[in-house]
C-alpha cells in the first residue's frame, strides 16, 4: 500500500468551500500526471417512501452539477452518481490509490441522526483516506499513533510513506493507560519501525515517544506539534462502534489537522 505520492486520487466533493479544500490538497499530494476526480454523489432515499416511486435525478440537474464541477474542479475529471454518498464513495474508491475529502465534523444530536459521510469512508473504505478541515498546508512533521497490534503497522508504514513523499520527520506515539503496569512498551514498538524499509527510515528519522493517559485526549495533544495524523481505522465491533466510534473516527472528530487513515484490511 502506497498513498503518497498517490497516481489515482478520487475527491468526493459536496459544492461547499470544504469540497474545494479537499481538491487543492488532492492536487498538492498528486505525482505528476496524476489521475484525480472530483465525485458528486446526488443523495436519494434508498427505497420508495410510503408506496411513492424512488426519486431520481434529473438530466437537467446532472448536468447543472457538473457544469459547476468542471469549473471548481479544474485539472482533474469530474463524475456524478446517485445514490447512498458513502456506500458509492466506497465503490469508486476500489479503482484510487487516495481518497481526499472534507470534513465537516458534525457533532451531537446532528451527527447521532444523520451520521458523518467522511467516518462512514474511514470506516469501509479499501483505500487509504486523507480528512482535511482547511486548506493545504507544509507539513514537517507526521505523527502516528499505533498500539502493539499487528494492524497498527499499517498505519505506521502509510505514515512513514507520507513523511518521505513530504519531506517530513516522523514521530511515532504509543499511548498507555497505565506506565506501571505490564511490559516496556518500547522493544516491540522499536521492533516495528525496524521492520520498515531501510530506506524510509533514513528518510523520516522516526521518534518514538511514550505517553501515559487517555489515548484520544494524548493523541490530540501530541498532534498539535505536526502537520499531519496518519493512523489505522480499525473496525473492532458493530455496537462500540455506533456508541464510541473506533479511535480514527474520534481523532478524525476532533482533531484540527488532516487525518490519513490507512485500511486495516479487516
């Protein structure tokens, strides 16, 4: 898995000023001749609504959209679906080695009802997902959060990949909740970075740092001093997911810079 420098990248777009965001960090991170798309998905009910027919989308409307995609769009192709936006975001996202998209990070009683399309990708998506806020940025330093499971590690290779494509530094952050108890985390972590490719770690000089605490509220206060999160999104079960959401969704929530997310490949 290889998302930076990325040659096929597909940025799902909603006409909002995020949507452009997303497509001016697409184009920041694409290799040259890069293949990006800009993806709208128009959003219909799934199933007919008390017995009326499924609504559709209008030949007229589709092609408003994309008269205006073409515009905020330009340098790349532009496509339009109907349908449910993550579950067609996923789809298309089975042929790029990128997905790029804002977040608009709903929270409360607006995300419990109506959800959050960027999680949804994170979450189910084949390929890795960069979340952005804003605008690009330089980003000298990547951080990675990881943990001691074998899924972890593909996160740190997405973020030590990123932070050579950058020119970036990287610094690798384990969370405990308890220092005093069980083994020196440090052996294993420091065996998992040496698994990397020699050749990315002279490039990225990766840190290791050792925190005590919450992992969500560490891991925002760690991120503060880089530019960049790249983590693993690791679906653990159905029922915490819908109450807590797994710890990529968390930090993708609340976390004020851009979050790559690599596919556990669960």
């Amino acid at each position: 898995m290889t998302a930076l420098p990325a040659r096929r990248i597909l940025v799902p777009v909603d006409l909002s000023p995020i949507g452009a965001q997303a497509w001016r960090w697409a184009r920041t991170l694409a290799e040259g001749g890069a293949r990006l798309e800009a993806l709208y998905v128009h959003e219909t009910p799934m199933t007919p609504i008390l017995g009326l027919p499924a609504v559709t989308f209008s030949t007229a409307g589709r092609t408003r959209i994309l008269g205006r995609m073409r515009k905020a769009h330009p340098g790349g192709t532009v496509r339009v679906e109907q349908g449910d936006p993550s579950v067609v975001i996923c789809r298309r996202a089975r042929g790029f080695d990128l997905v790029v998209m804002g977040s608009h990070a709903r929270r409360g009683l607006d995300r419990a009802l109506l959800g959050s399309v960027c999680e949804a990708v994170v979450r189910d998506s084949s390929a890795p997902v960069l979340s952005v806020k804003s605008g690009p940025r330089k980003v000298s330093s990547v951080l990675a959060p990881v943990n001691t499971t074998a899924y972890s590690r593909k996160g740190l290779l997405l973020a030590a990949q990123a932070a050579a494509a950058l020119g970036a530094s990287l610094t690798v952050l384990y969370v405990s909740a308890d220092k005093t108890r069980g083994p020196n985390p440090r052996f294993f972590l420091n065996g998992m970075i040496s698994r990397l490719p020699e050749g990315l770690v002279k490039a990225v000089r990766p840190r290791l740092v050792v925190r005590t605490g919450a992992t969500l509220v560490e891991i925002l206060k760690e991120s503060r001093r880089h530019g960049l999160v790249v983590l693993t999104a690791h679906r653990k079960s159905l029922l915490r997911d819908l109450v807590l959401g797994t710890t990529a969704e968390r930090v993708l929530r609340h976390s004020r810079r851009p979050v790559l997310s690599a596919p556990s490949g669960r």
